[in-house]
C-alpha cells in the first residue's frame, strides 16, 4: 500500500509513523507513505497556502489552488483509491473503516489546519470525509498518523503474529480480554486458574466469555450495532 498525506506540518507525522510497527510495515516494503509539505503548491513566493475566510470570521482557510495543484500532480502517476480529508466533521473512525481502508493500494490522506480547506476542493476531490473523535485537534495532522497506523497494522504480514490482528478490541464488535504475564502472584494478586490449565478450548472460552463481559459493562453500544454502521 502507497499512502500519500499533504500538511503544512510535515514534523508532526515524521515520529508516529518511523516506530515500532509502522516502521516495520514500512521497512518489509508493505507499506511506505510519503508525506509532502503543501508548501511546495504555494501560491507565492512567501510559501502562502491559506487566507482570510469570505463572509469574515476569525482563523484562516486553506486556500484551493495549492491543494488542487498538489491533488493532480500526485495523481497523475496513478490515480487514488481514496482521497480522504481529516476533518472533525467527517463519519467517525472505527475498526470496520480501517479494516475496508486497509485493502485499497492507494490513498491520499489531507490534513486540514486552521479553519480547515476550501469546500469546493472537498466537492471536487475528496471522496472520504473521516474524523477521530468527538473532540477537537488544533490540525488533521495527529488524526492522519492515528489513521495510517489504524490501517498499517492491518497490511498482511506487518504483524508478527498473523493472528494477532484478529483478538484485537473491536475486531468482533468485542472488547479484548483481560491479559496476564509473570508473576503467576503479584502481591497476593493471582493469574487466573483457567489460564494455567493448558486447556486451549476452555482457555478460549474463558477470554470470549470475558470479553463478552467487559463489553457488556463498558461499551453495550457494540453489541447493537448493525454491519453498516
Ligand atoms: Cl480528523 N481533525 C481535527 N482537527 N480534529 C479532530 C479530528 C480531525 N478528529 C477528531 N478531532
């Protein structure tokens, strides 16, 4: 997979996406993702990429020809399975969306800053509208390097055991289990019985059961959602 993502702060993706598994994803060649500076398209020679908003208001609003300039060079090797924008009122992340994103060869990610980009470059370019959260970022920069990692780890072969992928929280609509390591008793505290057992099947039925729980007490709203939402 090929991701493409346009900034004004091309600083804050470089550390999230050069670590642990999205480095690793992208030194085994499954992933590379190229993060260019919409500085680049500027309309003039002092590198300006926004302006003032019609109609007045504070905070300023990135402005369409760099974001257009940049969209058509970037897509004329080969064009974007996705053009996404990261914006606060986009359709709000979730595991089934990351799951989707992660079969396409190639997409274009955009960060909005300020007030956000032109709307007529959403009407023409933009075919996914995506936030994080229901909170506000001061840019879509945090919320791109959220994204990319939600779809990296999901490239077959970025993690090291395939599996892993498939017990994740949210993966069945489930909370992940509870999880334990050594000491078998920390400070009185002690690992559960069942997990000593060396009964795969009943060990099986114990995390489900967990999960099940856990989802139950904390997040219910899994349990009733349907496949589109
Ligand atoms: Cl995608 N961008 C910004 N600026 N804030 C957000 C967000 C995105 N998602 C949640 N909050």
């Amino acid at each position: 997979m090929h991701i493409d993502i346009l900034t004004v702060l091309p600083e804050l993706l470089e550390s999230p996406l050069s670590h642990s598994i999205m480095k690793r994803a992208q030194d085994k060649g499954l992933l590379t993702v190229q993060v260019h500076h919409l500085r680049k398209w500027a309309v003039n020679e002092y590198g300006q990429v926004d302006d003032y908003q019609y109609g007045g208001g504070a905070g300023m609003v990135m402005l369409c020809e760099p974001l257009a300039r940049a969209i058509e060079e970037l897509s004329a090797p080969e064009k974007f399975d996705e053009i996404i924008y990261v914006t606060p009122d986009g359709k709000t992340l979730n595991q089934r969306m990351a799951n989707a994103l992660s079969l396409k060869e190639r997409l274009l990610i955009i960060c909005g800053h300020y007030k956000g980009i032109d709307e007529r470059i959403r009407e023409k370019y933009v075919t996914m509208e995506i936030s994080i959260g229901d909170y506000v970022l001061s840019g879509g920069e945090l919320a791109a390097a959220v994204l990319v990692d939600a779809i990296g780890r999901l490239l077959p072969g970025v993690l090291n055991d395939e599996t892993s992928a498939l017990t994740d929280s949210f993966q069945d609509n489930l909370l992940a289990p509870p999880v334990y390591t050594r000491p078998v008793d920390f400070e009185g505290m002690k690992v559960p019985d069942v997990l000593m057992s060396g009964n795969h099947a009943k060990i099986e039925e114990w995390r489900y059961e967990q999960a099940l729980q856990r989802t139950r007490e904390r997040r219910p709203d899994l349990l009733q959602q349907t496949d589109d939402e």
